[in-house]
C-alpha cells in the first residue's frame, strides 16, 4: 500500500483529507480507480470502496475506531432528494449489538462510545441508474456530539441494554427510544440470535442513528455551507432545544419535557391560550399545535430540535365526557398501486407505527370546553404492531389485489388498526392496480385502543 497522503494520527490532517472529496466522485478524485470493485448488492460499497483506495487502508471490524490514533470512526452514508431537498436516504448504522457481550459492559466504558465518539461524516448524493464511482461527495463533516444530544444517547443506549439483560431482546423496537436506535440488520428475515435470560431467539440488531437525527446534522451542514460562501451568518431552519439545560442536568428526556405543560394541567385550552397570548381561534386548524407549542415555549412556527431528531409524532387527542377519544388517529394516505407492492418489515405502516409518539391530552365537559388533563410518551408494543397491524396490513394488501378496494378493513374487524377514507371529499379518488379509480384512504389507529394502552 503506498504512504497515505495524511497523517493518521493527526484529526485535522485526517478532516482535511477528507474534505477534498466535496463535490468530486470516487472516479473524479482518483487516478486510478479499480474497475473491478463490485458495488452490486453492497450497501456498504461505497463507503468500503473510500477506505480502501482514497484513505488507503483495509476495512475492518475492530471494536476501536478506523483511526484509532486520532479516535475517529469514518462513516459514509447515502443522501437522496425528496422535493428538492437532501435528505438522509437511510439510519446510519453505527455497530452491531452482541447480545451476549454487552449484558456486561457499562456506558462509560462501553464498545459503542469507544468507537463512535467522534464521527467522520461522508455524505454521498445516491442516484438510481448512476454508476457509484460517480456518487458525488455532498458534505464531509466531524461529528461530535452535543452535550445534551449525548446524554439523551446514553439514555437510549441504556434503555437497549436493559431491555437485553431482562431477556426482551426480541421485544426491542426503534420507538423505545429517541436519536440511537436498535434497528434490525439481517439479509434473511429468518436470522435469529440467542440472548442472554431468555431461551427466546432475537433479531439480529445494529446500533443506529435514526435518519430523522441525521436529517438535522445534514441541513446544519449545508446551511454552514451556504453560510461559508456567501460570508454570512444563517440560521439553517427555525428549531430549538427545549430540554437541553435539565438533560444535561440528569433529568430524563420525557420527565424534562412533561415538566414544562405541568404548570397548565387542570386549565381549560382557552386560558392557556390568554396565559401565553396565543391569537389563533379555537377553531383554527392548527389551535393545538400552536397551544403546545407555546407550553414548550416556543413560536408558533418554531419546532422542538429534540422531537426533530427523534423524529417524535405529536398528537392532540380530546377525550369525550365519558373518557372515550373524540377522534381516531389517522396515517399518511396511501396509494393503491404502491401498497399492494411493500413487504412488510419495510412498509410504511410498520415504519409509522414504530416511531414514539407524545400525546397532549385534553378532557371535554358537558358544554364541550376542552381541560389539559396531561401528556404522554407511548410506541406501539411490538407484538401488536406484528399481530394486530401486520394483519390489518395483510388484509389490506389481498382486498386491494383481488379488486375490493372500497372494503378494506373497518375497525370492527381489528382491535388497534382500520383503514377508511382520507381525502378532501369522496371526489378525492386514484387508481388502484386494476385501474379503477376508489376514493383516497389511510391506515388508523383505533381511539379505543389508544385509551386503553394509555390507561385513560
């Protein structure tokens, strides 16, 4: 191998490298680029194909980062573009979870932030029907994590490990907790690994940061971009922390951020309202949001950086006098053509009801005035999301493929999950595969299950 052309030992020799490849391809930045590197059927191709032939070194799966010197990890990782903005195309896998191993280890000391502390970000724009040797380099960026964004890591990593030494490996899911997750990483859906205290075989699972947190290091970088060339300062979209300072305290996420709507529990919506001066009219469509908002204490158009991140789904949910919800809790709609195409363990459904969800609770009275009666963190267990909404999902799909889109399942005939129509009007209509065109429609989640998994 010939002498690399940085210092291994040296972090700003390694970040300078590093930084040549923004905006060139691997065939752009190298003379000579093997044509023999298969990238078919590879997700990590690109990346192994950056160590290799521009850092210079082998691959690896060492416990210690690839430049242990410097205690960088270097991690490439795809983008894609969705209504013109770049996003991250998918998690960003950070090592995977022995089961076994890790029943022992503690934070401090542990595998993950040994070699995950200090993050070399390469960032490559995926193209389909684009040779990767000319994937181009978007953003290169050292990672190192917030303090606030660390300890709330740390209380998802030990959230995965408890859940591991209770012997509820199999029970892990990416809703249990917020930035780091424990996403399954297997090519066979089959695969199983034993874990320890309990005969229960496990998915295999990685750690990973969830692509709504990276989400938030890509438009930070491109706006540190923009700002760079054009010599100016720019505030890259409208979020902030609301629960840095007690995080960093100690305080647990969720108990920091029920603190902040305590002062209001037991006040009707319109007197928070005149508390925190909110304009909006109750019956504005965005009255809530905009009420809970101000009860974190932001603007009406700011956004909490730690549901950003966490990618966290937060629903306003009235209950009626006798405790019922007022309303079901509808999904994205669908569209025919697509869903009868999706597997389930990468459906849409599966991946919305696998997120975290943060319900702000209000009661109505006799005369329908609405009382903040409190808030709640809840995910979906997952033997539910596999017994109850995968057969709500397959039901769907055979009832679409056998041309019976208007009677797909109704919430009688499942316990937490129905579809029915989610459009403007029942004009509202698109093409299911057999060409007919059926009103637009959405998976829901039943309002009587949600009460019950609640506790209301």
């Amino acid at each position: 191998m010939k002498r690399q052309p940085y210092d291994p030992r040296d972090r700003d020799s390694i970040v300078a490298y590093a930084e040549r490849l923004v905006g060139n391809s691997l065939r752009e930045i190298l003379d000579e680029l093997p044509p023999a590197i298969d990238f078919s059927g590879h997700k990590g191709g690109f990346g192994t194909a950056i160590e290799r032939h521009y850092f210079g070194y082998e691959p690896n799966s060492r416990p210690e980062p690839d430049f242990a010197e410097a205690g960088i990890e270097l991690k490439a990782t795809p983008l894609k573009t969705v209504r013109k903005k770049l996003v991250a195309k998918e998690r960003l896998v950070l090592g995977m979870i022995n089961y076994v191993a890790i029943e022992s280890e503690e934070w401090e000391n542990s595998t993950f932030i040994k070699k995950n502390s200090h993050l070399l970000l390469v960032f490559y724009l995926h193209e389909a029907d684009t040779d990767p040797r000319d994937f181009v380099v978007r953003i290169v960026r050292l990672w190192d994590f917030p303090a606030e964004d660390l300890e709330i890591i740390r209380q998802d990593w030990e959230k995965i490990v408890a859940k591991i030494r209770e012997g509820k490996a199999h029970e892990l899911s990416e809703g249990d907790t917020l930035y780091l997750g424990a996403c399954t990483k297997s090519s066979n859906s089959t695969d199983r690994r034993t874990q320890p205290n309990s005969p229960e075989p496990a998915k295999p699972r990685a750690f990973s940061l969830k692509a709504s947190y990276m989400n938030t290091i890509i438009d930070d970088s491109l706006a540190r971009q923009e700002a760079h060339r054009r010599e100016i300062v720019i505030d890259p979209r409208p979020i902030r922390s609301v629960a840095a300072a007690d995080v960093i305290a100690g305080l647990n996420f969720e108990d920091a951020i029920a603190n902040l709507f305590t002062p209001y529990i037991g006040l009707a919506a319109d007197e928070i309202a005149e508390q925190l001066g909110v304009t909006a009219k109750p019956g504005a469509k965005n009255y809530y949001a905009v009420l809970t908002n101000r009860m974190l204490g932001l603007d009406a158009k700011e956004r909490v950086a730690e549901f950003e991140k966490a990618d966290i789904q937060v629903k306003t949910m009235r209950l009626t006098t006798s405790g019922r919800p007022k309303e079901d809790i509808s999904f994205r709609a669908f569209k025919y053509v697509d869903l009868v195409e999706q597997d389930w363990d990468t459906s849409d459904l599966k991946d919305a009801l696998s997120k975290r969800f943060f319900f702000v609770i209000y009661q109505l009275d006799r005369d329908g005035t609405p009382t903040l009666v409190g808030t709640r963190f809840w995910t979906m267990p997952v033997s539910d999301v596999e017994r109850l909404a995968r057969r709500c999902f397959d039901e769907t799909q055979h009832r679409i493929r056998e041309d019976r889109a208007e009677y797909l399942p109704k919430k009688s005939e499942n316990r937490a999950v129905h579809v029915r129509p989610h459009g403007r009007d029942s004009a509202d209509v698109i093409a299911t595969p057999s060409g007919r065109l059926v009103c637009r429609k959405s998976f829901w989640l039943n309002g009587t299950y949600i009460k019950e998994q609640l506790g209301l």
